[in-house]
C-alpha cells in the first residue's frame, strides 16, 4: 500500500481552519482526525449516559460502547485480557498511580527504584515525592555523551537490585529512542517490576505487550491522534494486582459498610469515579482509525521528513543540534548559538510556525546536557514536504533578523 | 558609587538615548522583521546587570527566559526607576520599551499611564503581537506592583 499524504492529512479539519501554521509540536499533542471527533459526537447526541450503573437500557448500551473501546485498546496493545487495560487520565495520572500503589505493597523502605535522566516530570517527580515518604532510594540512569541511556551504567545500577525500573521509550526532548525491550530483558533478569513510559513511543509502532513483556506500560491518548483526558495504564493481571489504589469511590467499590470496604475486580478496582466515556470511545476511534493506514509507509514518510528537516538544520550556520538523526522517533530539539531558545519560538511563533521551547518538563535532562532549554520541532506524518521548506526558511529569517 | 546606585542611573541614561535616537525608528519601520531588529537593538541599548545582581530575589517568576528586575523610588523626588535585565533578547526589547515611558514618573504620573497600550504606540500590537510573548505580562505586574499600583 502506498501512502496518500493528501488523503490521510484532509482526515484533520484542523489544517483547514488554520492554513497559515505549520504545526510542529505534535510531541506535545497531536491533532484529530474526523473519525475521533465523530466518535465523540455520536456518543454524546445518541449514547450518553453513564455506565455500569444504570437500571435502564441507555446505560447498557454505554457501557457496552465504552468496555468495546477497552476491547479495542486491549487488542492494539496485545494484552493478554481486558483486564489488563485501566482506564485513567492520561501518562501523568497513571505514573502517579503506578509510584502510589507500588508504595508499601512493593516497595519498603531501603528498596531502590531505578529512572533515568532523560524522563518527563511525570516519570521523576511522583517516584521522587513517594520516595521520600516511605525511604525508598530514587537512582537514575546517566546519559552517554550522545545523549542516549549509559546502558553500561544502567547494568551496573541493576547490579543494586532496583525492586522498580521505570523509563521513557523515547525521550520527548530529543526523539532518542530507547533500547526498551532489551532493557526490560535486563530488568527483570535483575528481578525489578518494569516500567516504560510510553507517551512518545506508542505512535512508533504497534506496541505488543506480550512480546515487550513489561509489567506496566502508559500513554495519553492524546498524543495518538486521540482526545485529551484519556489515556491507558496497561499491566499484567498479577501486577496490577499489586496496585494500591490512588482514588476511591464509585464503581471501583464491590461493598461498603463503616465496618469496612470490599473493592471491586480488575479493571474496575483501579478506576475511581465517573470515567472519561466519550474519551475512551474516541481513543478507541483513534486506534481503528490508524489501523487502516499502511503503518510502514506512515512511518516512513515522517522519517523522510525527519531527514530533510535534520540535514536541512545541520546546513544552516550556528545550529547546534541536540538530537541525533539516528533511531529518532521524529523530534529535533536544537539551539541557535549565542541565542535564548525563547526568542528563537517567538521569531518562529511570528511566522506562524508552531514549536515548542523551554525544558519541556524534562529539567534534569538539560541539567545533564548543561543546557538551560532548547527549541523542540516535532513531526507527525500529516505533515508535509512543503511545511519542512518553509520552516528551514523561516529558521534562516530568524537567523537573519537575530544576526542583523 | 555602589554598583547598584550605578546600574540605576546607566540605565536611565541609556533610557534617554534609546528614546531619542531608536524609539522614532521602530514607529517609522513598518515590516516585522525591522521591528523585532529594532526592539533587540533598543534591549541591547539597556545595560546588563552585573553578576552579583542577577539576584534570584530579582528574578521574575512566570518568565521563560531569566528576567531580573530592579526597582528604586526616589525618596527626594518622589520618582519610580527601575533596571532590567534578561537572557532573552525580545523579552528585553519589550521591557525598554516600557521603561521608556515609565521610567522617572512619579506615583500619580504612573496611575495615568495605560498599562495596555504600552506596546501600540510603536505599532508592535499589530505585528508583533507582545501579548503572545511569554513572561511579559509578568514583569508588567511586578513593575505595577512596584509602582504601587496593584496591591
Ligand atoms: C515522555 C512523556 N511522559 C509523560 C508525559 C505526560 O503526558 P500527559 O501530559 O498526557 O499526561 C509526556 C507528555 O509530554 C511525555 O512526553
């Protein structure tokens, strides 16, 4: 199959409404196409109500709808059973939910969790604020001069017997992406519960659950062509087992008296209060949308784009890249030397061209690299040859203005 | 002379310049580009804050770019001045441009000034849009603190 670049982009609406922006912070949330939206819709004009908890037959079909999506999530994903798909807000809730309820149940003061120093803050500040409540060593991977994970470090900090491992895929600053599946292999070798933070790296390829073989696996449906509010905690039956709950009330509840409360079952029991319905239908749209594009020629077409933006970066004068070319999800971070990554956004934000600058949550990675920020071009394959020319020309007028 | 009681007064000399000799330039340009020149050249104008004075008590919170702000009333003449410093050079542009017509007032000169309409003399409003700049709605409410004009 060929890939149809016009046919998959005029998917977005958005791009009609807004044909004067190159939008290239698709790291930060990427855009929807019409199936997601008319999911939305529909479920809203036809099928509202709540679920799992009404007498009548409106809630049923609810319910049906939104446990389809957890059928449709569990199937994308290759998880051995529904069961295994919790339904939560997004990456950074189930992070929280994943260094709360691992507290206690896993982790006992003394134990160690091992990060590394290329994670969100959603993957670092949780860990590092339940950490210290119950003793628990916080260590972190260092990065190689190339800014990738020191994997001979990360061997040597296995050797401390981490009980936790948890880490990005790929990291949303720099693109890098991250020998995951070899480092769950190592982990678990070392007997740690595994981790991976799959915000950025859902979109890379199908994830397989059971061939990865991770205990615990999150992403934001946003960041996949999906809603905001949505997103997907996966883990193992007997891991999520483990899982303290981070909320209570609601449907997660089997039996309640002041005596004491019995708590539903698996996915139930880790999905306090009202769910994001509509959400949850619209991300499975999301998931079945994809699927009908030829993945590989998708992929393709963005590490083309990736290569004619990176060599056209690396032509200009006074570019200083950050990322590497190489095994690069789609992100170029990058700054212009001598100059504030904020005032290179604004000069770029000017001529309509979307992009990200700052520490983009991620502080102790520039900490590492001894940078205080950097400009952040992210690519999604709706974008286009032409949209690339246009920003080189748009960094050489910054370039031009600032120098002149 | 302290380096403080020194900072303030190369400032609001170069203050003066920057008004006569730059401001009627950025008002007469009309394509964005020569603005945005002109704005950084008028920052560049605005002397840097030494390395003790880049205090983090004169840092401004909210901004992108490290922004340090100084502020000194006048007991004698009842007039507000202020230094400012930032790594960021639109950022800093931008705030000039403010002092320009802040700085040296006195508390009931300040109550007439339009803290909105600092930027549409120049003809900034239209394309350079200061609004969208990050962290300059938030040395505006400091300076507006300073002034006493918010509490
Ligand atoms: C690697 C990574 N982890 C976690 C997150 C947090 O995602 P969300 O804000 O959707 O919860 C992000 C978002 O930028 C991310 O890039």
């Amino acid at each position: 199959m060929n890939f149809d670049l016009a046919a998959f982009r005029a998917e977005f609406a958005f791009f009609d409404q807004n044909p004067d922006w190159v939008y290239l912070d698709n790291a930060a949330t990427m855009h929807k196409p019409a199936a997601v939206v008319a999911a939305e819709t529909e479920f809203y004009q036809k099928f509202n109500a709540n679920v799992h908890r009404g007498a009548h037959q409106l809630s049923q079909q609810a319910t049906q709808l939104f446990e389809q999506s957890r059928d449709t999530v569990a199937a994308y994903v290759n998880a051995r059973s529904r069961e295994e798909i919790i339904w939560c807000s997004g990456a950074t809730a189930a992070l929280n939910q994943l260094a709360f309820g691992l507290m206690g149940s896993v982790l006992q003061p003394g134990d160690r969790v091992l990060i590394s120093a290329m994670e969100h803050h959603a993957n670092i500040v949780p860990w590092q604020f339940h950490c210290q409540q119950h003793g628990v060593q916080l260590d972190v991977i260092p990065l190689t001069v190339n800014h990738q994970l020191d994997l001979a470090e990360f061997k040597r900090l296995l050797a401390l017997k981490p009980k936790v491992v948890s880490v990005t895929q790929v990291s949303n600053v720099l693109g890098h992406i991250q020998p995951v599946a070899e480092m769950v292999q190592l982990a678990k070798a070392a007997g740690a519960l595994t981790i991976i933070d799959g915000a950025q790296g859902v979109l890379l390829q199908q994830p397989d659950m059971q061939q990865l073989d991770c205990d615990f696996y999150v992403f934001s449906g946003h960041k996949i062509y999906g809603p905001t509010g949505i997103g997907v905690l996966y883990g193992r039956q007997e891991t999520l087992e483990l899982l303290k709950p981070l909320l209570y009330g609601g449907e997660m509840i089997q039996q309640v008296s002041f005596s004491g409360t019995t708590l539903n079952q698996l996915p139930y029991r880790l999905e306090a209060g009202t769910p994001n319905i509509a959400g949850a239908v619209g991300l499975a749209a999301a998931l079945r949308w994809l699927q009908q594009w030829d993945q590989s020629a998708i992929a393709l077409h963005k590490q083309q784009l990736l290569k004619q933006l990176y060599e056209g970066l690396a032509q200009l004068p006074g570019i200083e890249l950050l990322s590497q070319s190489s095994k690069n999800a789609g992100i170029i971070a990058f700054n212009i030397e001598g100059e504030h990554h904020s005032d290179v956004a604004a000069l770029l934000d000017q001529q309509q061209i979307a992009v990200r600058a700052g520490s983009h949550c991620a502080m102790p990675l520039f900490a590492a690299m001894h940078k205080n920020g950097a400009v952040r071009l992210s690519l999604a394959p709706y974008n286009t040859e032409q949209e690339i020319v246009r920003t080189l020309l748009a960094i050489k007028q910054v370039l031009e203005i600032l120098h002149g | 002379m302290s380096n403080l009681t020194l900072l303030m007064s190369q400032t609001e000399q170069a203050l003066q310049n920057i008004k006569q000799q730059q401001l009627p330039l950025l008002t007469q340009t009309t394509d964005w580009q020569s603005k945005y020149r002109i704005l950084m050249q008028l920052g560049k104008g605005l002397p840097s804050f030494s390395p003790e004075l880049q205090r983090d008590e004169l840092l401004i919170a909210g901004c992108d770019s490290k922004a340090w702000l100084l502020h000194e009333f006048d007991q004698d003449s009842s007039r507000h001045y202020w230094a400012f410093d930032s790594e960021a050079r639109i950022i800093k542009g931008l705030v000039t441009l403010a002092l320009c017509q802040l700085n040296g007032l006195s508390a009931s000169e300040l109550t007439q000034i339009n803290f909105q309409q600092l930027f549409a003399l120049q003809g900034l409003q239209q394309n350079l849009s200061p609004s969208r700049q990050n962290g300059l709605h938030a040395v505006i409410k400091t300076l507006s603190m300073q002034a006493g004009l918010l509490d």
